[in-house]
C-alpha cells in the first residue's frame, strides 16, 4: 500500500489537464515497453477523451481514472472535467484521493473553475500541488500567478501547511516539466518525484472487512453495472459474496464476479484486490446500485457518509416530438423510452435529475447548466432518439420562508471596443458590475459583475456575438438570494414562421432573404409553425416559402436571371436553446435540429 498514490488532477477548462496526463501516460513505465502506441507523443488527440461527444466537442465531460507505473510505484491519476456544468464529476471523485494537481495556465492564473474545485479539495484537507501549465507561450507572467493562487488559497481559508505548496513548471503539449522555470527538463520526472514526495499514501486498513464506496458507475453490454471506487479496507475476491446498503440503508446481497483495474488505456481483468486500490467491480446484484452505496463484507457491514453533491440549477421540459414530422428520422420515439433513457443516465451523472409531470409526455429534467443538459441531449441524437425540449427554467428555493434564485459571479474578459455594447447587454440582464480593469497592454477589458442564473440564460451566446468569438466568458456560483428584477426573455430580433407544410422554395427563399437570417435551405421539408429564419424587426412574421415562380409562354430580357440565396445561418443546439422563447421548443431527432412553436396552429405574431 505504501507504493500506492492516489490522485486528481484538477483545472479550470482549457488549462491542460488531459494533454498533460497523456504525456504521464506516455512517459510511464507501462507505455516504455510497448510499440506502435494507439496515439504517438506528436498526435493531438487526447488519450482520456474517449467517448465520442467527448472528441468531438473538444472537452472533457467525465472524469476517468487510470494506474501509472513508475519506478516501482503506482500512481492511480483521475482526469476531472474543467467546465462548471460537470463539476459533480468533481465533486464525486475527491472522495477517492488523497490529493490534487491544481492546474494552472501560466497566462490567465486562477479562473473562476480554479476557485470552485480548489475549495472542494480544502474540505478534504487535501495539499495541492501546483502545476504552472502551458511556459512555454510567450508572455507568460508565472510570478504573478503564484500571487494570484497564493491570494485564491488565503481566500479559501487556507492552512499554513496548504500554503506551502509545491510549484512545478510545465509544457504538458512539449512534454516538458521543471522547479525551475529557467532549468526545464524534456520529461514528466519531475511531476512523478512530486507525487510521490508530497502525496500521502492510502489511509486504509487491509486487515479489517472489507468496505468500499461507490464513487463512479460504468455500464458494459456484456457484464452490466461495473461499480468504481476506493477499497476502504479489506481485500475482495472472485466469486465473494457481499452486501450493498443504499441511501434508505436497505440492504442486499451481491456477488462479484469481475474486478477491473484501469492501467494505461485497458482494462485488466484480476482476481483479487485490496485495500487502496481503485477498482471497477461487476457480478449478480448489482442493477439497483447507486453512486454514493456502500458496499461491505457479508458479516460486517456499516455504511459511509453519502457523498455531498450540489443541486441542480436549471431544468428544462423533455417531451415527446408532437411535430407533423415525428418518427421520420428517428427510432426511439415513445414517452416510455425517453423516460427511461434519462433515468439510466441519473444513475451515472449524479447531478442530473427527471420528474414525471402530471402529463405522461412531459418531463421535467434537471441539471447544472445549459451545457450540461445539452449534453445529455446530443447523446440522445446519437442513439436514435427524437424529443422536444423547452427553454431552461432556473430552479429556485424556499430560503426562511422567502423564495430565492441562484446568482452567479460572471467574469468577462474582451477588447476594450465592445466595452459600451456589453456593460449595455449587462444592464440590460440587471447585473451589477463590481470591478472593470482596462489592459492597455492588450486592449482588453475585464468585467467582474454578480447575474443572476435567469439574467444568464441566452447571455453566453449573446456575448459571443457581440466579441465575434474573441471574447472570454466564465461564470460561477455565488448565492441564492430574493430576485428585485422580473427579467424578459425577449429576443431583440422576431421570427420568420412557416404558414404551410411542404417544401421549401428557391424563389420563395430568395424573396425572403430581405426579410431576415434564414434557417432552412430549399427543398428542406417543414410544417406550419415552424420558425424558418430569424426577423430583421421585433415582432414575429407569418409567411409563406412554397410559392414558386410564376410560369408564362413570354419572355423577356432578365426574367430568367439565376436565384443567388444568401448561406444560411447554421444554429447549433447550444444557440438553439438560448434563441427559443417559453412559447417555443426546439425539436431534436438524429439527423435535424428545428425550433418551432410550441402551438403550431396558435401562436402570437
């Protein structure tokens, strides 16, 4: 057990965390050996971003963990996500380690991710230690970081033997590390000497029952429910029967029948494991398991304090696609499927939630955030699923008899001449702008202000078009408190909505585009009430995009000049669910992303 590190890694998004375990990876004793790796050290795919949605968003949307060798010793390394939307995969593995790497980009310092995941590993008692990610980018300002997450650390509380942290220097996409900046070396030894000096090593007692927690869930086609986490105590065995105790402390007996350990990128099948390992176990009995179950010896059972996860922020309703169009495209179609879908993956993303509603087509899902959710949805789409989602609603609480929403510090940072149009936008959202600091270096601006979690639905999208993409936009929890303001959802811009069913015409197209953004392209098939293009004024237009040139036997000069259209604008599913108003939803199948109203035959103009 004293060769056993347990650890995770982690960061605000973007700062590096999976590039640098790749480089871990590849350095290990484990990849040393081995020829032809599936990914060589000059490929920019990430090893631990496996799933697909994962590889094709560019993010990490659950954590992983994965066994190192090194030197006779064996570092256990979670890969956390960096977004505030999948912090509950955070939130859910720190019971597993016994320390983190506290990532940091040598530029941009401590963000608001960095604050978040840095408090939940202090009420661990955790010592971090400090990466310094991405020296070698030009203008880096690595003594003013330290400041910055020396300055975060007090904030937090800090003890006096967290703030004697270790500081390493790295370029994780290099492959370079050092404790000196000036004084790198083209290895990872100096982040495997740290772990294994600074990182304690399991606090676990192999001579007593066996007890462990499940922290994670995976399901297989083949074996069902594999259940992760840290063996508390004991050892565990092929074929042992045990007992699991779920959150009613109800009790039930399993028996294992698979014990996998994660090394490098494979599963090892063994058969046996002890106390300080982090294992995957799987056999009879284990459908009903929750994150959070303890599961214990036969004759010795006790269960372990629940994990503390936070609650959902918003929600939204998911229902069955009612369009003129349903089960054209897709094969999953029924209220049932839709249902139980989402309340198989509640069992894995324990900060997820879905209630049934007094309509048997509806219900209501909830989660952290819009990416969050939308996550889940495009899941959905690759699995075959068709479904209708309405606007987010934010979820609020009952506080001393008061009822009150969640608020959220917002950090923007952008070029000093979108200064007037965003403090605009901000007004506008009722936010209270706290601090603006003006880098001339750069001609970039810094906003800190505190929104409100409803004044920050469809904000995101909106910043991003006013920065033309150049903007930086990040946002935390701050409080739950008694919103002053009723804020209106209202698009500056109405909708174009379509008046018939049947195919979209070129001509029509083409008389229309001065009318708006269009959504469609011709020969697109849509229905009455669905929202065609985006309006150049206010209010909403019903129109018609099938009527086709009108054919006659003369001829005149021009009256056949070709039909040039305008590229359409192209709305992802992100936009889409910060574009709809509440008299709207957006309609999902595998293959189509449309947004319509929620009435199709009543509907305000």
């Amino acid at each position: 057990m004293k060769k056993i590190r347990n650890i995770a890694i982690v960061a605000h998004i973007d700062h590096g965390k999976t590039t640098l375990i790749d480089k871990l990876l590849q350095e290990s004793d484990s990849f040393k050996n081995v020829k032809n790796l599936l990914h060589n050290k000059n490929n920019n795919n990430r090893l631990m971003d496996s799933s697909e949605l994962e590889k094709e968003k560019g993010i990490t949307i659950f954590s992983k963990n994965t066994s190192i060798f090194w030197k006779d010793y064996k570092i256990n390394i979670i890969d956390t996500p960096g977004h505030a939307d999948f912090s509950a995969e955070v939130e859910r593995i720190l019971s597993m380690v016994d320390s983190v790497l506290l990532l940091v980009d040598a530029i941009e310092g401590p963000m608001p991710q960095t604050r978040f995941v840095t408090s939940k590993a202090f009420l661990y008692k955790f010592k971090p230690i400090v990466i310094i990610n991405k020296v070698d980018r030009k203008f880096i300002r690595t003594n003013w970081v330290i400041d910055q997450i020396f300055d975060l650390f007090i904030d937090l509380n800090a003890s006096d033997d967290q703030l004697n942290f270790p500081i390493i220097y790295t370029s994780a996409l290099k492959g370079m590390s050092g404790n000196d900046i000036n004084k790198m070396y083209n290895n990872m030894d100096i982040i495997y000497k740290t772990i294994i000096d600074y990182v304690p090593y399991p606090k676990c007692n192999i001579n007593k029952p066996f007890q462990m927690q499940i922290s994670q869930i995976e399901y297989n086609n083949y074996i069902g429910n594999i259940c992760i986490g840290l063996i508390k105590r004991g050892k565990i065995t092929i074929n042992q029967q045990l007992i699991f105790i779920n959150k009613n402390n109800k009790i039930k007996k399993i028996k294992v029948l698979y014990i996998i350990f994660n090394i490098g990128l494979k599963n090892v099948y063994a058969n046996n494991a002890q106390a300080g390992d982090i294992v995957g176990i799987a056999g009879t009995g284990f459908e009903n398991i929750n994150i959070s179950d303890t599961i214990c010896d036969i004759n010795n059972y006790k269960s372990l304090p629940r994990l503390k996860i936070e609650k959902p922020k918003i929600s939204m309703l998911f229902q069955v696609n009612d369009s003129p169009f349903s089960g054209m495209e897709g094969k999953h179609l029924t209220s049932n499927k839709i249902f139980h879908k989402i309340n198989k993956v509640c069992l894995y993303d324990v900060a997820l939630h879905i209630e049934k509603t007094k309509n048997n087509n509806i219900f209501m899902v909830s989660g952290r955030g819009e990416l969050h959710l939308a996550m889940l949805i495009e899941n959905m789409r690759k699995e075959g699923f068709e479904l209708s989602v309405s606007k987010p609603q934010i979820i609020s609480k009952i506080i001393n008899g008061k009822k009150k929403e969640p608020f959220e510090v917002l950090i923007l940072d952008f070029m000093q001449n979108k200064k007037g149009n965003i403090i605009q936008v901000l007004n506008k959202k009722k936010a209270i702008i706290n601090n603006i600091i003006l880098n001339n270096s750069n001609n970039r601006v810094k906003i800190e202000a505190i929104i409100s979690s409803k004044g920050l639905i469809g904000f995101r999208n909106e910043f991003i078009n006013i920065t033309s993409g150049n903007g930086i936009i990040n946002s935390f929890f701050s409080h739950y408190d008694i919103n002053k303001y009723d804020i209106i959802h209202k698009r500056n811009n109405g909708v174009l909505i379509s008046n018939k069913e049947g195919y979209a015409v070129a001509f029509s197209l083409y008389n229309l585009q001065s009318k708006g953004k269009l959504l469609i392209n011709p020969g697109d098939k849509i229905y009455r009430g669905q929202i065609i293009g985006i309006h150049n004024k206010s209010n909403n237009l019903l129109v018609n995009c099938l009527i086709n040139k009108k054919l006659s036997n003369m001829r005149a000069s021009g009256s056949d000049n070709p039909i040039n259209l305008i590229p359409i604008k192209k709305i992802s599913l992100e936009e889409a669910i910060d574009f709809i108003q509440y008299d709207e939803l957006i309609e999902i199948t595998p293959k189509s992303i449309r947004i319509r109203k929620k009435h199709l035959t009543k509907f305000i103009i």
